[in-house]
C-alpha cells in the first residue's frame, strides 16, 4: 500500500477544522453533563425542562458544526481546484429533527429518562439490588444523553458536507477523515473506499469522522499504512469477537474488499450506519444512539 505525503497546506486545513469541530462536542458534551447533574430529580417534569434546554443547545450546536464545515469545504476546495465557491447549506435542513427523519427533538431527549425508569424498574425486581444502582441508573441516562446529543452534530456534519457534495458539479469522489482518538476500527477500514459526493457517509454511535472532496479522476492511494490498518483488524476483532465473519479477512489493500467485510445498516431514523457483516445488534438503542 502506498503511503503518499499529505500536501501540508491540505494537512492544515483538516487539522484546523478537527480542532474546531473536537472543540463543538466538548463544549456539547460538557454543557449536556452539567445540565443532567443539576436537575437531582429525574421524572417527567424534569424531562421536559431537560429536552427543551438539551435540544436548544443541541440545535445551536448543529448549527456551528455545519458552518465550521461549510468553510472547511470551501477551504479544501480553494486548495484543490482555485475557487473555494460552495453551496449554501440550510440550516433547517442539516439540523434537529430534519436529520432524524423528523423525529420530534423532544422525544429525542426523553430518551435518557425512559432509560432511568427502565434500569429502576429492573434493579427493583432484583432479591437484592446492588446500593449504587440509582446512581448507575443516573448515569446511564447521562451517558446516553451526551450520545445523542454527540450524534446529532455528527448528523449536522454529514448532512451538511452530503448537501455541498450533491451541488458540487467538480467534486468526482469523498472519502472519509478519520479524526483521532474516536475512530473504531469500522472507520479506519472504512476510511479506505471513496463513495460519490453527495452520498451521506454512513456513521456508528460515537462516529466523528470527517470528510474530504476529491477533484481529481484519479484516486489517489490510501494515507493509511499497513499497519493503521492492522490496528483496525485488532480493534474489529476486539469489538465483534474473532469469530465475526471476515474480521480477520480484510486485505492490506485499498478497501477492495470492504464490502465483503463492512456493510451499511438504513436506520429508519439516522438513516445509513456502518456495521459488520452478520453481525446482530443488541438492539434499535444501539442505532438511534
Ligand atoms: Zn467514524
């Protein structure tokens, strides 16, 4: 495999637009933690307070990753071919319900809640539940609420640069930017195949990759090494067990054979979702995270 040197000047520009976009989930992340933690009571009126403040930061959110993205393609595209012209990109369209399939935000957000309830009710039917098990139920809630609220400005980024894409008559190929520590081994295979522009990039819960636009024919090779590639495997194999079909069957080539090995699940909600071949979900949690 060919590990060619990233042009410095494009190398900048993606480090630039990974810093901002990790700076957009932070503060997400924190403000949705801090938000959960003050409420101390977590029954139905709280959750109504909880998913109209979540989905108000979410939405604003949402709203700056698809600026920081809109500006980050224009940026690569100035690069690649001279002209940084893009689409205008509506935010109501890349925000809020418009990327869950116009799933109500408020239902949304009253998820981690059900989840509480859920994990109460089991603990409770338990001879003897463990003494930590409100503080665990509390935290499982909180954990799932920074998931969602995590995947939706991923949905703002994918919906944003799939809409650019589609208007962009010189973009021939997108390929997914793996964006560090987050990145499973589903998105380091998957970052070796291109699709067309225009295509949402099919994510997983706790996805944060990016994406580039190629103008160019020809594609260039992979940046990924050899073993970029291998720690893939391992983290595969550590996520679905040795025994996942084609876990270990993924060539050292350029994603020739990812779809033997890799497939997209359609959401009903978050629409495309990457996955291994054959295996079985937990559940639908497992998606709408
Ligand atoms: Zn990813």
């Amino acid at each position: 495999m060919s590990s060619p040197q990233p042009d410095p000047a494009a190398l900048a520009v993606i480090v630039s637009y990974q810093q901002q976009t990790a700076q957009i989930r932070q503060q997400l992340e924190g403000f949705i933690r801090a938000l959960w933690a003050s409420l101390g009571v977590y029954r139905d009126p709280q959750m109504r307070d909880f998913a109209k403040q979540a989905a108000a930061e979410v939405i604003g959110a949402q709203r700056h990753m698809s600026a920081v993205t809109s500006a980050y393609l224009g940026q690569q595209r100035l690069l690649a071919t001279g002209s940084s012209s893009v689409a205008t990109v509506n935010p109501a369209k890349v925000t809020g319900a418009a990327v869950r399939n116009g799933t109500p935000m408020d239902e949304v957000y009253g998820r981690p809640f059900h989840l509480v309830w859920r994990d109460l009710g089991a603990a409770k039917e338990l001879d003897t539940p463990p003494d930590d098990y409100v503080t665990k139920a509390i935290q499982h809630g909180e954990d799932r609420a920074v998931n969602l609220a995590l995947t939706d400005v991923q949905l703002a980024k994918t919906h944003t640069t799939a809409s650019i894409g589609a208007r962009d008559a010189k973009a021939k190929w997108s390929r997914r930017i793996l964006e560090g520590e987050s990145s499973c081994g589903l998105c380091i295979v998957a970052s070796t195949v291109t699709y067309h522009p225009g295509k949402l990039l099919p994510i997983h819960p706790g996805c944060d990759c990016g994406q580039e636009y190629g103008y160019t024919d020809e594609v260039p090779g992979s940046v990924l090494n050899d073993a970029v590639l291998a720690q893939g495997h391992a983290a595969i194999e550590e996520r679905f067990g040795k025994h996942s079909p084609g876990a270990r069957a993924i060539p050292g080539q350029d994603g020739l054979m990812y779809r033997d090995v890799l497939i997209e699940h359609h959401d009903g909600e978050i629409g495309p979702v990457l996955a291994i071949r054959n295996h079985k979900f937990t559940g639908p949690t497992d998606l709408a995270a």
